[in-house]
C-alpha cells in the first residue's frame, strides 16, 4: 500500500460503517503534539484522542515504564494480585483523595462499575426496592456506548435500534440544578455528571453548578458521581474539573490519560461507604488493574505531581481563547471551554464544523468537530505556547478563507 487514500480504502473495506466517516489522512508515527501521515506529512495533534493522549505521543518515561514492565510481567489476571498494582491503587488513592479505587479498562468500564455501585448502594444503604432505583444523568451526556450507558443517553443515533434499556435511567437538563431537585425522588440513588460536557460540544455549565448538585444530593442523600474520563488529570486547567467549583463528588471516574494513551486503564474511586456494598465477586475484568495498566498509570500520576500540567493547560487555555475571540470572526458563534478543552462553536449558517476540519487537516492540524457544530481543540497539555499560536492563527485562516 502507498499513500494515505489507499490505506483508508483498506481499513474501510474491514471496519464496516461503525467508523466515523475518517478524515482523509492515515497517521502512521506520532511524536509529542506531532503526528505523520503514512505520505510523510506533518500534522499538529488538536485533539489527543479525544483528551487521552494528554503527556503527547511516544513520552518517553511512560514508553519505558511500558517496556519495562512488558518485558517483567505483563498480565496476572484478577484471580492473583501482581506487585504492580498495590502501587497503583495506593497513588490513585493518594493523588485524587479517595479511600479505595477499582481499576478497570475503558471509560465505559469505569461508568459501569460506578453505575453498578450506585444501585447496590441504592439497595443496600438507602434501602431502595431494586426494581424502583433511579439513576440521573443529563441531558446532551455522553458516558460511553454499553447498552446501559446509551439508556442513559438523549441522542437517537447512540440508542436506536439497541433497545430495551435497563429502567430506572433518567435524565434532566445540564446546568440546571432545580431541575435535578425536582427530579430527586427517595428512590434516586445517584447524579451521574460530566463537569464539562466533552463530547456534547464541550458544554461548560454555569459557575457554581456543580458545588449546588452537589449541596442538592447531599441533602437528598443521593450520590454525586462524576465522570471526569474526558476532563480529569489537568485537561481542564486543574487536577479534577470538580475543583473548579471546589467539590469533592462521592464517586469519581477516570479513564483516557490515566493510559497515558498507551493502553486503555480507567477507574472508579469512592469511598468505603460506597465501595463496601461490593463483595467478593460481584465486579471485575481479567485486565481490569493489569501489570501493564498499573505500571504506565503510576508513572502518569508521578508525571502529574512532578509537572503539574493543569498549571500550563490553565495559562495557555486562557491563552488560545483570547486570541479566538480577539478575532470576532462572524462564523464563530462562541469560543468556550476551560484549560486546553476547547470548543469553537460555529454558526451553522455560515460554517459547517465538518467541513471546517476536513479542510484543517488539509492544513496540517488535526481534530474533529463535535455535536453542536463545534470544532474541538484539545491539544496535549505538553504543547508550548508558540506552537498554540501558529495553530491558532492557522484555524483563524482557515475560517477567513471559508467564510464570507
Ligand atoms: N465518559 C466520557 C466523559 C467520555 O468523554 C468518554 C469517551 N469520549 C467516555 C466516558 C467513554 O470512554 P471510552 O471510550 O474509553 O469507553
């Protein structure tokens, strides 16, 4: 196979229709906030797949502690503990502020298990008839695309056709906290929300939302669970997204750069009143806290206390969308987001954001748009300041050029 065109005709022809329509560009070599097409061109990385790839391609301590550990012990399974992962387990804890963690794989893992956790608490702490427990999200939520995790979302394309769902799913607006009381009734046991919306189109709510939800289920004795897969670990300009509203939810869920997007490792992290209604064998995944999973997973919570990359996501965030908005460009509804998860929304009437990123790539910057007709930028928090601004300038060029 030759250039890019032909590689993605290949992958098509294998992947059936379950691919986002790809973007004409197959990658072949990533280093840093850099990645190489399979022609040899040169792009800049404005989404780190999806916010996993925060610490940029191939970091070279996380590639070691990979290696290193691959070539020692690379897989136990649960049915024995390895020495790896009682490291792990003690430095999730340490760093985030929780009794006790489950480590799983994905990010949907890690939802389900706090979902799992959420009812038997429910049941067993509340007392709620098991056929009657409620669970609330928000609407325009995205937590993954298990069966249970699709019952709980709002959009036709994640649900239709994958039906029945399990009950007791629900959801109310994001950003509204009277709702969500009005919602709350003694058979809910838990709020399940995103402190940013990433993949409803980097939704950021009003200040002080989350610290009232999290008043609100407190008095009701609901659980907040929040699922910082997409903002946790600096993306949002501090460790946690929740800190913005200084709040302490009482289930927290990670995933994406805890992999140091080298291997999918997520969790879940509670407290013991909520992690003890697990017993022996009610959870757990032959990968679930692997040698492999622990071993890169520590080295990124050493990484995170050693660089503080929130500190840097913060500055040049701020950064980036004073320079987007300082252009007032008449396509671009609004520039929104926090640290390096931002959003450029744009008026469908003048810019379609698909067609936007199609032609960013073309231009050497690589990212996808999202719902609402917004073009994501969520670059490796690695990345320095001159090299955001020539993205920027790039994306604001790019606009100018397409748009009247
Ligand atoms: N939660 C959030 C907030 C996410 O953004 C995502 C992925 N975009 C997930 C959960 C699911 O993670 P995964 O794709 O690893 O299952």
């Amino acid at each position: 196979l030759g250039p890019s065109t032909d590689w993605l005709r290949a992958a098509e022809r294998r992947f059936g229709a379950t691919n986002y329509a790809p973007l004409p560009a197959v990658f072949q070599r990533g280093e840093g906030v850099w990645l190489w097409d399979t022609d040899g061109r040169r792009y800049l990385d404005m989404m780190s797949a999806y916010s996993a790839m925060s610490f940029g391609h191939g970091h070279p301590r996380l590639v070691r502690a990979l290696v290193d550990q691959a070539q020692r012990l690379a897989l136990t399974s649960r049915a024995f503990s390895s020495d790896r992962l009682p490291v792990f387990l003690e430095r999730l804890c340490a760093t985030f502020g929780y009794e006790c963690a489950l480590p799983v794989n994905t990010g949907l893992e890690a939802v389900e298990t706090a979902l799992k956790a959420a009812r038997k608490w429910g049941y067993k702490v509340k007392g709620i008839a098991p056929e009657r427990a409620r669970i609330l999200a928000c609407d325009g939520n995205f937590h993954g695309r298990s069966i249970a995790i699709v019952g709980l979302s709002a959009n036709a394309q994640y649900r239709n056709g994958f039906g029945p769902f399990p009950p007791g799913f629900e959801r109310v607006p994001f950003g509204n906290v009277d709702a969500l009381e009005a919602a709350i009734t003694p058979d809910t046991a838990a709020f399940l929300v995103e402190p940013i919306q990433g993949e409803g189109g980097i939704v950021v709510p009003p200040p002080g939302y989350l610290s009232r939800c999290a008043e609100i289920c407190r008095r009701h004795d609901v659980l907040l669970i929040a699922d910082e897969v997409q903002t946790g670990l600096g993306r949002t300009g501090r460790l946690l997204a929740c800190e913005h509203d200084g709040v302490r939810p009482d289930g927290l869920i990670l995933g994406k750069a805890l992999g140091g997007g080298l291997l999918p490792v997520s969790a879940f992290l509670a407290d013991r009143r909520v992690m003890d209604v697990f017993g022996p064998g009610d959870h757990g995944s032959t990968f679930g806290g692997n040698p492999l999973a622990a071993a890169v997973g520590t080295e990124v919570l050493a990484l995170l206390a050693e660089t503080r990359p929130w500190e840097r996501a913060a500055r040049l965030g701020t950064q980036l969308m004073e320079t987007l908005r300082a252009a007032a460009l008449p396509c671009v509804r609004e520039v929104r987001g926090r640290g390096l998860l931002v959003g450029l929304a744009l008026d469908p009437a003048l810019a379609d954001a698909s067609e936007v990123a199609t032609q960013l790539l073309a231009r050497g910057i690589a990212t996808r748009d999202t719902h609402g007709n917004v073009i994501r930028l969520a670059p490796p928090l690695t990345i320095d300041e001159a090299t955001l601004d020539e993205a920027a300038r790039r994306i604001l060029d790019t606009l100018r050029m397409l748009t009247p």
